[in-house]
C-alpha cells in the first residue's frame, strides 16, 4: 500500500483519537504565512474598545471575507456611515480556513463577471492597501478524459468567447506543459484559464478590512447581532451586546450564521452547512525540483481540484452525494455557541475513492506525506448559487448569503451589491442569484436533499436544459399535475413541475441530455404541428400572479411600467425599466374592474418582480392593495385553430373574434366552472389564457380534453411554446430583455410610451438613449445547422472576430430550420447579412432575416379581413 495511504489511515486514527465531535485546529496549522501572522497582530487592535454609532446609512452583519468587501466597496464609492459587526473575528466561520481557490470560468454566463471583477480587484489589492495578499496566478486546466466532457468543454468555449476572459481549449500537450507531473494516459483535452489560481484568504481580508477602514467604514467586533427590528419608517435597529445602531438598511453576510440571522425577522434562508475536505502534503521533491508554479488543476471524472502549496500540494474532492455530510443540526438547533474557528473531525474513509484517483492523475502523490487535513463547515444553497440582493417581504433587507465558494465571490459581489445599493439598479443582469428565487416552498427536507444533490454533483458534465430530480415535487404542483406526471418529461419551475414535451408510444421516454438534438426532437415538433393545425393545451401555473387594487393602484402602474395602463376588460404587455432604462421585467396587465389589476409574469420572476412593485409603492406612499395570488390560481392555455370550438362547446359566451376580441378580458364559465379568461397565446396563435381556482383545475382540463376529441386536441409543453414564440419574433424576459439591455435595442419600441404623461422610472434614461442612438440591436437570424441548435448565450462572429452574442434559439418546425435571436452591431444588422454562429466548436453559416418567419394568428387573421375588404 502506498505511503499516502497509510498517511491517510494514521491521520484518521489520530483525529478519531482525539475524541469524537469538533476538532480545534489553530490557524498555523492551515499553513500560515508571514503576511497572515502579520494580519493576525494588526487584527488585534480592532476588538471592540469603543462605543457603537448611533445611526449608519448601512450595517453589513457577518465578518467573512463577502461582508468585507461589500463594507470596502461602498467605502470606497464614497458612502458615509458605513458599519461592519462580526459576532467573534473577522474570518470567522467559512473564510478563514478555505482552500481560497480563483477562476474566471463559472459555467453560467452572469457569474462570469463577478469572477472576473474579483480577479481584477485582487490583482490591484496590495498595492492599494498596504496588505500583502498572498494571490498566485499560474492559470487553472480543467481536464477532459471523456469525450462527453470535450464536448461539454467545447459548449463552454462559445459561451466564453464573447466575454472579456481569456480561455482555451488545449491539447494534452499543453495541459503536460501545464502541469508536468500529470499521468497523460487518460488526458483528451483541457480547458486552460490564464490569470487562475489562489490567494490566502485571511490575508484577503484583512487587506479588504484595512481598505475599508481607510475608505472611512467602521468595522466592529466582537459585536454580536442579538435583535433586529424595523421601525415604521423602513429602517432597522440593530441590537449588540454594546448598544444599538439604527440603519437605513442591513445586510445579512453571515454565512452559516445567516439562517439563524433571518430567523430574527421570520425567514427561512434556505442555506446549510456542508462538510467540505482538503488535505495539505509535505514538500514534494518533484514539485520543489519545479522552476515555475504549477496550474491549479481540476479532474472532472475525479471530481477534485489540486493545486501547489508551497513545496508540496492541496486537493480537496467532492464526494458522492451518498457520502457527502450536510450539517444539519444546525439548521434544526443552531450553530454551536462560540464556533468560529473550529472544525469537524476529519473523515478520509468518506473521500478514499478520490484520494486514489488523484494518485491515479497525479502519481507524486503516492509518496506524499501528508501534514493537514481540513474538514470546516461551507454553506450551500439548494441551486449551489448564492443569495444575493434585496429581499421581498421586508423592506431594506439584503443578503448575501449561501456562497460555496466565497473567495471568488467576494469582490465581485461587493462591488455587484455596493453599485445596487447606491444607484438603486443592479449593475448587469445576475437573477440567477436573485434571493427572491426560493419562496415558503422551499422547505428543509427540499433543501437538505438538494443541497446533497448539487454537492454531489459538483462536477458532473453540464448539459443544456439540465434537470435535477432530488427533492422533486414540492408543495407547489398544479391542480392537473397528477394528471399528466406520468405523461410527460417535467421541468423544475420556481417550485413547480411543468411538462416540458409529452410521451406517446414509441417514443424514448425520459430525462435524455445531450448537447445535441435527443429524444425530444421529434415529439416537440409533433407538439408544434398540433398546434399550427388543430388545438393544444398546456399547464401555465407557475406564472407569477399578483392583484394590485386601492386608490392609487393607476396611479404606481403608471409609475412602474412605460406602457399605458389597459381599459377596464383589456390586456396588455408593459415593462418595468430601472432608473437607467433597462429592462428590470416584463408583464402581462389587465385591468379586471375600475382600480383592480392583474399581473402576470414569469416563473422565476415572481418574487423578484413582487419585491420591485412592492419597494415603489411603499417608497412612494401609495394607497394600494398587494397580493400574491400565484399558489392561488391555476393556468391553463389552449391554443390552436380548433381552440375556440372546444372553448364554445363548453361556455355560452360568445367566443368569435367579434364577440371575444384578442387581449380583452372575461369572466366566463366553463363546465359550469367561473374563470377568467383573457384572450392571449404566447404560441402566437389563436388562444386564451384560462386563470382557474387550483381545486377546479383539473374539471376544467378534463372537460376541454372531452370536448376537443373531434378537433384533435392533446397537450404540449414548454419546449414547443419556446419553439412557436421564437417562429412569431416573440422576444423572451430572461433572454432578449433583462438588466442588461434597453427596450429600444431589443426592439420592444411598441410597448414603450415616451409620450405619456406619466413619469414612469427610466423614461429620462430612455429619452437620453433615444436621441444618442444605439450602438447594437437585436436581430432575428436563421442558421444552417445540422444536429445541433442555437439556444442563447454562443458566440457569434464576422470576420473572423467576435461581433455579438444570441439570446435565445430553437428549431422551427415551420419552416425546418434552426433560429436565433442574436444582439449584433448596428452595421451588421440588416436584412441578408451574413455572419457566423458559433455551436460545439464550429462555426455555423447564418443570416440575418426578416421577422417574424411565422406570422401571428391575429396578424394572418387581420390581413385576411383586408384582403377580402379589398376583393
């Protein structure tokens, strides 16, 4: 057996001999350097010798290095009464004994620019305060030794090349050249990130503390949060053991500490700690004999990251979801009074199988004494993504919070959350760390099972459209969800399960990922045929619902959204920009009685777009109503030719074009069931929108189902809705729109009234934008493609130089050809223009084309009328 084997099973003995629970580890044992020694002394001076302030515009809670950088970054940016409380020491918690590893690459395409911004700060941090940082740059590989993940590796690239950061797709060659004590036997290709590496992270923060002390921020500590309490003007007092400080706004950073935090004002934060390993080794002689640092590596199939430590090497693996250990008494009983520094005993039985596929990869290891073992307390969400900005359901509550890995976050996130707070907008789109994505919902039997789940999963390939099934249904499923579970591959919606496409014989059944076309090709366009030909219903339920009513209820809508306000009975799509005239969502309104609104929106937009409406009418002082109806209200959507037969058969309404008219608005029955129907489809063909009480969902379903038997009916899901909208040049929030674009270059001019008199936020921005002009628009392109389509986010190229990114893509079964909307230069945009989309490696030929490639229902209806009133 190998020596670092027996190293390993010593090193268990000895920890399993020290008695069971927490085992203290000081932080010299975690390999400390000079500068944090010296970060050490200088700490000393802050413990708490002087009285609290009184008041401060904002108070940051929790002394990790994320609160630090948010205390230094709106320092920084000049704004005064900044104050920091840490319960213990700064560091405190998950900081102080992380592997503090760095990297531009983040699968996602928003978290890309938190990483990058971290980076760049980092790189600058020393000179700037003084404090040595400890931060090493040999650029990090990231190894492919299957061929799923070469091509997980090339779907990556077009997601990276119109972004600022620097990444290559390498040959085993230079990934050797890289790391030369690398086992190349089962090396197909890397993934090679210039500028990676790692930093000391208690050196990090101590630099970010003493430049937010020279920004003029107050940091305090050891100063406990023992209450929180809001005063009726919106701002908070914060009780300590040393007094109390009223702010206008906190911030939860308090990392595993964060739920119990939230308890005080009633949340629930979906976080919990996990148990996360890392062993140090000895001075390597082959690694010592090196004359330039080695790259950081991380072994997908292995699921371990390793990097150089001094002379010698840290790993640290993600084990299996079945062996990992999630902290969980702390969720039920807190955390431990007086944990900090501590850690929990360490368990290398649990990590063995990784440990021998390092020394597989890395052969050096075998020989390798090893010095440490760290097993200390990281926190997870259930998505594996932070909690990160302000809170609905309590006013001038932020977080940022669940970070897995928060040294890379930190200065990006500080500067995310510092440019939010004091321009009242988020600086780019990041909605995917929206802590208003988790509701009531997510309960913790969910959460334990997802957090397991995205731990385990770590580093498994990551397929477009992926679906993750632990923790799945929760309590949020519709009223025809038992209905069509087993008919249908269902997709996770803010909670809901939602049919993506629908089963029949013969069809290869079940959650099939790929980067190419799998086996839901087939059935969606067999779905989108349905629908263009005779009549197809589909569960809307998560749509977010809320009812805005009271006497100003006109009076904030107008204020809210560019477009007018509906009639009483009509429908309409209006958007609400930010302050800088930036598309923060879309909305479908309808006005249901004098003063009483209906707003749709999104899924996974719910809470975020509630916790906007709500912060401007509490702002403003408006006399208005709120509420959320989303679990409320069931949805369901029929559309297609045949939609309106089926609908007749079922109601004595009048539903001809003449007697319902398109985005008009009534309360009908059907099947002897009230519902509010409105007159809409986002399939762009003939439907409506059927908004029913969730208990007589499924009476309703079932009696269009045996209505539409003649007619063809059957159901479609989400993915043929994507296909269709895409057909009709219907833009998507999300994709075409969100905070990183204006409503003029995604040409959404129709829904914006600059004309009407209402002051709505972001009309001075817009009227602005207008008269300099754009710079890029939005373009609806074809691309010729063969097993593969576009479906947002790839690169897109002319000249051999990057010009733009797609938005969004899909097949059109209409017209057999694969679409995108893409954002490209003015100069490149016109009609007939020819550019390049790039898919898995290789560059697709593609066009620039009139939209829409399918007219809509009411657009064909109308030409009709015309061209018969003409004949």
């Amino acid at each position: 057996m190998s020596r670092i084997l027996n190293v390993v099973r010593t090193e268990l003995r000895r920890d399993l001999s020290a008695g069971r629970g927490l085992a203290r580890l000081t932080l010299r044992t975690i390999c400390c350097t000079s500068s944090r020694r010296q970060a050490e002394q200088g700490n000393a001076s802050s413990v708490l010798g002087k009285r609290l302030k009184d008041t401060a515009e904002t108070v940051i809670i929790g002394g990790g290095c994320v609160g630090v950088s948010l205390a230094y970054h709106l320092a920084k940016a000049g704004m005064k009464d900044v104050v920091l409380l840490e319960k213990s020491e700064l560091t405190a918690g998950s900081t102080w004994h992380a592997a503090g590893l760095t990297t531009y690459y983040h699968p996602g395409i928003n978290l890309k620019k938190v990483h990058y911004d971290s980076i760049k700060l980092y790189e600058i941090l020393e000179a700037e305060t003084g404090q040595a940082v400890g931060f090493h740059q040999p650029g990090s590989v990231r190894i492919a030794s299957t061929a799923a993940r070469v091509d997980e590796m090339k779907y990556q690239m077009t997601r990276t090349h119109w972004h600022v950061t620097q990444q290559y797709l390498i040959k085993p060659e230079k990934v050797q050249e890289l790391f030369p004590l690398l086992n190349m036997d089962k090396v197909l290709a890397g993934l090679y990130t210039p500028g990676d590496g790692h930093i000391d992270p208690y050196s990090l923060t101590m630099a970010l503390a003493a430049g937010a002390r020279m920004y003029g921020a107050q940091i305090y500590n050891p100063a406990p949060v023992t209450g929180l309490s809001q005063t009726s003007e919106g701002k908070w007092d914060v009780q300590t053991p040393h007094g109390t400080i009223r702010a206008n706004r906190i911030v939860n950073t308090a990392g595993f500490w964060a739920r119990e935090l939230g308890n005080m004002i009633g949340f629930e934060h979906p976080t919990i700690p996990v148990h996360h390993q890392y062993v140090v080794t000895a001075t390597v002689p082959e690694v010592k004999a090196l004359k330039k640092e080695l790259a950081v590596i991380r072994d997908l199939e292995g699921s371990y990251y390793l990097r150089q430590e001094r002379d010698g090497l840290l790993f640290g693996p993600y084990e299996k979801m079945e062996k990992m250990v999630l902290q969980d008494s702390w969720v039920r009983d807190g955390v431990p009074p007086g944990f900090g520094k501590e850690l929990f005993e360490s368990d290398l039985d649990r990590i063995m199988e990784h440990v021998e596929m390092a020394m597989e990869m890395v052969p050096v290891l075998k020989t390798a004494d090893i010095i440490n073992i760290v097993s200390g307390p990281i926190t997870y969400t259930p998505d594996l993504l932070p909690m990160v900005g302000p809170h609905q359901g309590a006013h001038n509550y932020w977080t940022a919070i669940g970070f897995g890995y928060g040294v890379i976050h930190a200065g990006g996130i500080g500067k995310f959350l510092s440019d939010w707070i004091r321009n009242g907008e988020p600086p780019y789109d990041l909605i995917e760390c929206d802590p208003n994505r988790y509701g009531k919902w997510t309960n913790v039997p969910f959460m334990c099972a997802k957090a397991r789940e995205s731990y385990g999963f770590n580093n498994v390939v990551g397929y477009p459209k992926e679906e993750r099934f632990a923790g799945r249904p929760t309590c949020r499923t519709s009223g025809v969800y038992e209905l069509l579970k087993d008919k249908a591959s269902m997709g996770f919606h803010a909670g809901w399960e939602q049919p993506h496409w629908f089963y029949k014989p013969g069809d290869e059944t079940g959650y099939k990922p790929s980067f190419r076309r799998t086996n839901w090709f087939g059935p969606v366009g067999r779905e989108c045929r349905l629908v263009m030909e005779k009549v197809g219903v589909i569960d809307l339920t998560p749509f977010g619902k809320f009812i805005v009513k009271g006497r100003d209820s006109h009076k904030l809508l107008d204020r809210l959204f560019a477009n007018t306000m509906p009639k009483v009975g009509h429908t309409n799509i209006s958007h609400m920009l930010t302050p800088a005239g930036r598309v923060y969502a879309e909305v479908t309104i309808t006005q249901l009685s004098p003063g009483e609104f209906l707003l749709i929106t999104g899924s996974g937009s719910e809470l975020h777009d509630l916790r906007w409406i709500e912060t401007e009418a509490a702002d403003g002082g408006y006399d208005v109503d709120i509420s959320n109806v989303t679990e409320d209200m069931g949805v369901l959507g029929i559309a297609g030719p045949n939609s309106r037969k089926v609908l007749q058969k079922l109601t004595d309404e009048d539903m001809s074009d003449a007697g319902f008219k398109f985005l008009h608005c009534k309360s009908i029955t059907l099947a002897g069931i009230p519902v509010r129907a409105i007159r809409i489809s986002y399939t762009g063909e003939l439907g409506w929108e059927l908004y029913i009480d969730q208990k007589n969902m499924a009476t309703v379903y079932q009696a269009m189902m045996e209505a539409g038997k003649d007619e063809g009916i059957d159901n479609f899901g989400t993915y043929a809705m994507s296909s269709l909208r895409l057909e009709k040049g219907f833009r998507g929030w999300g994709a075409e729109m969100n905070c990183d674009t204006n409503p003029l270059e995604a040409g959404l001019d129709y829904f914006i009234k600059l004309n009407k008199p209402a002051d709505f936020i972001g009309k001075a921005a817009l009227q602005e934008i207008k008269s300099k002009g754009l710079k890029r628009k939005l373009s609806y392109i074809s691309v010729d493609t063969d097993d593969i389509d576009p479906e947002g986010n790839e690169t897109v190229w002319h000249n051999s130089k990057v010009v733009g990114n797609t938005t969004s893509g899909a097949y059109s079964y209409s017209s057999q050809q694969s679409l995108a909307f893409a954002y490209l230069p003015l100069e490149l945009c016109s009609v007939g223009q020819k550019v390049e989309v790039e898919l898995m490696g290789r560059k697709y030929p593609a066009m620039v084309i009139q939209e829409p490639i399918v007219l809509t229902e009411p657009t064909r209806t109308r030409l009709q009328k015309k061209a018969k009133s003409k004949a």
